[in-house]
C-alpha cells in the first residue's frame, strides 16, 4: 500500500504510529499516513534557523522564478510524493486521490488545481500586491531606498506554521508566498487531504527550491498546537471553536469562518431577477466548500420573492458520482458529520421565523450516490434577522435570504463577514459599509463572492505577518 511519511526538513521519515486514508465510497484503504508526535515537532523547530538560511540563500527574483516553473510542473508532470525514492504521482492521480478521500469531485480537484497553477506562476504580481509595490531586493539585502524612502524590514519568524484543512485544495495557495519570502514551512496537512500539500512541496523542490524549506507533519490536535507555539508566525484553518482560542494571539493568522455576504442596496432590490445568476454562483461555486462562498443574501424588500428564485434554480443542482465531468456537488468524507449537520438546520428550523424552500422542491436533503454521502443545497427563507439560520454557513452550498425593511439597518446587522458584495449604486449606503469594521473585502457592484484578486488579499497579508518595518539609518563612507 502507498505510504505517505513526514517530511523533515524535505527528508522523508516513516513514523512507527500511522492512520489509514480509506476511500470515501468503497471504504478501501487509499494510503498510510505516518504520524508526527509532539515530540518530533518540538526537535525539528530546533533547526529553523539552519533550515532558513538554505532559503537566505536565494533572492527572492530566484525563489519567484522556482515558483513559476512549479506551478507547470504542480499541473501537468509525474512527481514523486516525497523525495528519495517517493511513489511518481501522475496529475490524474493526484486528482484520484485527492477525490477519492475527500469526496470533491474530479471537476473540482481540476478547478482548484488551475487556481494554485496561477498563484504560483504569477508569484511576482503576488508580491507585489502583498509589498504594495516595494522593490523585493530590499529583503534580499535587508534594506534599501525607494521613491526617496530608505525601507528596512525584519523577518519575524524562521518558519511559517500552518494548520490545514481538509474541505478545498485552493486554499493552500493562501502559504505559497512564504517561499519567495524566504521563509520555510511547517505545515499539519489536513487529514484527509495531504495529497495537495506534498504535491506543492513536491514540485517547488523539483523546480529548485531547497528541501529544508518542506516540514510536513500529520498530526492530531496536540501536534497540531506545537506548531502553534513553536512557529512564531503561524496560520490556523478551522471552525468556530477550533479557531476562538486563538483569535487574540497575534502570532496566530486565524481562517476561520467567512459567513460571506451579498447585500442588495433598496435601488437595487426591485431589481433581483437581474442578480440571480450572480448570488447562485456565489453560493455554489466550488460546491459551496470555500469561506469565499456567499453564505446569506440581506435585502430591504422581495426577500421572499427572491428566495423562491434561488431555490429553484439551486435545487437543479443534482448529487453525481465523483467523476461525472458535470459534477458540482462535493460529496462528504464523513458521512455522520452530513448527517449532523442536515440534522442541525431541521433543529434550527423548528424555530419559528425560517423556512426551507428548497425541501418542497427535491425532498431528503441527505442523500447517497455511488455509495458517498451529499447534502444538497439548501435555501432559508427568514423573516427574522435574529434566526441562528440567518447568518451560518456550512459545508455545501447554503444561503439564507433575509430582509430588512430598511437599507440603513442592513450594515449594522449582518455581522462578521469575509467577502461582501454590494449591490446598489446608493453613495451612503456604500459609506455605511465602508466604515464597517466587521467586513474583511468589500466588493461594491455585481462582483461574485468568489472573485478574489491574488494582489489583494482578502484574509489577511502575509508579507505583513512575516515581516515588519523597522526604523533604520545608514551613513555610507
């Protein structure tokens, strides 16, 4: 059987305690996973600083050009899943394996394959939109003048902690920046998806980046929190309660929720057939997997017009099997946690003030196909803002549509949010929601949710969390 060990520093090494990755439909055993304790992490960490210079090395011109040449060589060549003597992993067979034991259909696999493609091979456009234009060779030589500025800045960390997901391979794009930044990694693979991560550390040492930049540890929750407390600089994918303990450490960049949003504007409102397929979109693209993904629709008026709209046109979306070329529904690794979570909204929705428009339209909301198990999507009509359904989100595609008799309301209500687009053309409704400190990217106008732009990051800047500017001053002889 295939057998997936930790990379140490880009060496490979086989644990004594190992998990099974079984295939989510057969039940069949895809690959053995070995298993870092804290033990080994805590000892790794020790060389971060040895680890770091192997990227000092390089400029970042050089580690932008690895990049470029790895994102070809991510989508289209045979790489071994570790170094010395790794099984070769064709493109297809990531795309195999990664399906097979997250449930994310071939289609998907494909989509977010492209979307790491682009990050990686346009790395340099990346940059900049993270250094807001600044000349890298100001890193590689620690300071330099720019625009009559001298510019210093400090590297915070020797490692990037990452603690990974599971749900959408797209979201590792999120890291890739740590490698022209000069900065090594240290990533918990999510533990049905490790194909993603080892195939990028794969292709980057391909294209010449240096192994000791590749720490890759499965790894249960212990594990996962020494990376957290020993990577001074760190990201942390999760839920709710997986991401509140850390929310306040500065050291820590949180992904948690996105609870993403589309608001139409009472200019607009009347106008809502005319935004359907945007919000659809929004909401099912990526099989509704992403924090990108729209989450709830607020508007002053036709909210239950526009519901209706959405849940006949979601409801379209059918269950296929995995490699069904017209799949857009991702299928659940767990089959309990559907279970759980389609139990959930119907517990929600004997409260009064919500009401499922899609159930009437296509019946049992979990279903089985090719023996995985999917929830389909859903639409929520609330009459009440306050209804704990008015502002989830959850794993597949699921909107609540809520209306608020009132445009001015609209920006204090709707909470925390990762993306909002905002449709209407009303200057202070636009003003409202600009001063909000609750939105992370604010779209105003007919923007998909989704549609994020590499050079402005929509959770965070990790140019940012890695490095600081310092005051500085030389006299040159």
């Amino acid at each position: 059987m295939l057998h997936i060990p930790l990379l140490r520093a880009g060496r490979p090494y086989r644990s004594l305690r190992q998990n099974i990755l079984n295939h989510i439909s057969t039940g069949e055993p895809v690959a053995t996973v070995s298993q870092a304790n804290q033990g080994v992490i805590s000892r790794d960490r020790l060389d971060g600083q040895r680890n770091q210079q192997a990227l000092s090395r390089l400029s970042v011109a050089d580690l932008t050009a690895i990049c470029s040449r790895a994102g070809r060589l991510f989508c289209e060549e045979s790489l071994p899943l570790y170094p010395d003597g790794g099984q070769m992993q064709t493109a297809d067979q990531y795309v195999t394996s990664l399906s097979a034991t997250t449930g994310l259909p071939h289609t998907l696999c494909r989509a977010n394959m492209e979307k790491i493609r682009r990050v990686l091979t346009e790395m340099e456009a990346v940059l900049d939109g993270l250094t807001r234009g600044m000349d890298t060779a100001i890193i590689d030589a620690g300071w330099g003048t720019q625009g009559g500025r001298t510019l210093s800045y400090q590297r915070q960390t020797d490692a990037l902690g990452a603690v990974l997901p599971s749900n959408s391979p797209g979201v590792h794009s999120l890291w890739l920046a740590a490698i022209p930044l000069k900065v090594p990694l240290v990533l918990k693979p999510g533990g049905e998806e490790p194909w993603t991560p080892y195939r990028i550390a794969a292709a980057l040492m391909a294209a010449g980046c240096p192994p000791e930049a590749f720490s890759l540890y499965p790894t249960d929750y212990g594990g996962a929190t020494q990376i957290l407390l020993h990577c001074e600089r760190s990201m942390l994918f999760g839920g709710g309660d997986t991401v509140a303990p850390w929310r306040q450490d500065p050291r820590v960049e949180v992904h948690g929720p996105g609870r993403s949003k589309i608001l139409l504007g009472a200019d607009e409102a009347a106008r809502w057939e005319s935004h359907v397929d945007l919000i659809c979109d929004s909401v099912a693209m990526n099989g509704g997997r992403s924090c990108i993904n729209a989450s709830s629709v607020w508007t002053p008026a036709h909210g239950r017009a526009l519901a209706e709209a959405l849940a006949e046109r979601l409801a379209q979306i059918e269950p296929t099997c995995l490699d069904d070329p017209a799949a857009r529904l991702a299928a659940f690794s767990n089959p309990q946690a559907a279970s759980r979570i389609s139990a959930t909204i119907d517990r929600l929705l004997a409260t009064s003030g919500a009401e499922d428009l899609t159930a009437a339209l296509y019946g049992e909301r979990l279903v089985s196909v090719d023996g995985c198990a999917f929830l389909r999507p859903t639409v929520i009509w609330c009459e009440d803002p306050q209804h704990p359904l008015a502002n989830t989100e959850y794993l597949f595609p699921f909107v609540s549509v809520v209306e608020l008799g009132k445009q001015d309301q609209i920006p204090a209500a709707i909470g925390p949010s990762l993306v909002t687009t905002a449709i209407s053309n009303d200057e202070d409704f636009q003003a409202a929601l600009m001063e909000s400190a609750h939105i992370d990217r604010l779209n105003l106008g007919p923007i998909p949710t989704y549609q994020v732009s590499w050079d402005q990051p929509h959770e965070g800047n990790l140019f940012e969390h890695l490095y600081r500017q310092r005051s500085f001053a030389a006299l040159r002889a």
